[in-house]
C-alpha cells in the first residue's frame, strides 16, 4: 500500500512538474510580446511626432496660401460691368442663326 501512495505522489508530483515548467515557458512568452510591443508602440509614437510636426507646417502654409488668395481677389477688379458690355454688343450685333 505505501508503494502505491508513493507511486499516485510520484504521478501528482511529475504531473505538477509539467504545468510549472510550461507555466514558466508561458511566462517567458508573454512577458518577450510585451516587450515587442512596447517597443512597437514606441516606433509608432515616434512616427505620430513626425506627422504631427508635418501637419502643423502643412496647416502654417495652408494659412499663408489662403492671405495670398484672399490679397490677390481683394486686388483683382470685377468683370460683370465688362461682361454685361459684351452681352449688350452680342445682343445688338451678333445674329443668332
């Protein structure tokens, strides 16, 4: 009878063995990903500073092109007077066929 009590602990205990050795390996897995993906996340901070620098500079020279257009229409003089002209010439001269 206590070879057999020693046999089952023998059993229990290789069985025991075998989840800490693979809980250990688990551990060791899991805790490499982590440090893969914060090293990735890194990365990818380091590339959101790079578009957010670009993006204020794409905004800085989108507000300097809307001053030079809104300086050049302020510049530019109308042309309905000129084009109400030619429709009075069309109409007085030109014959529709």
């Amino acid at each position: 009878m206590k070879t057999l009590w020693k046999v089952i602990l023998g059993i229990v205990a290789l069985i025991g063995a075998i989840f800490v050795a693979t809980s250990a390996t688990d551990k060791k897995k899991f805790s490499k990903d982590v440090g893969d993906n914060k090293k990735k996340v890194n990365e990818v901070k380091k590339k959101s500073k790079v578009v957010e620098t670009k993006k204020a500079a794409t905004k800085t020279n989108i507000k300097k092109t809307k001053a030079k257009i809104k300086k050049t229409k302020a510049s530019v003089k109308s042309t309905k007077p000129a084009r109400a002209k030619v429709k009075v010439f069309e109409d007085k001269y030109r014959k529709v066929l």
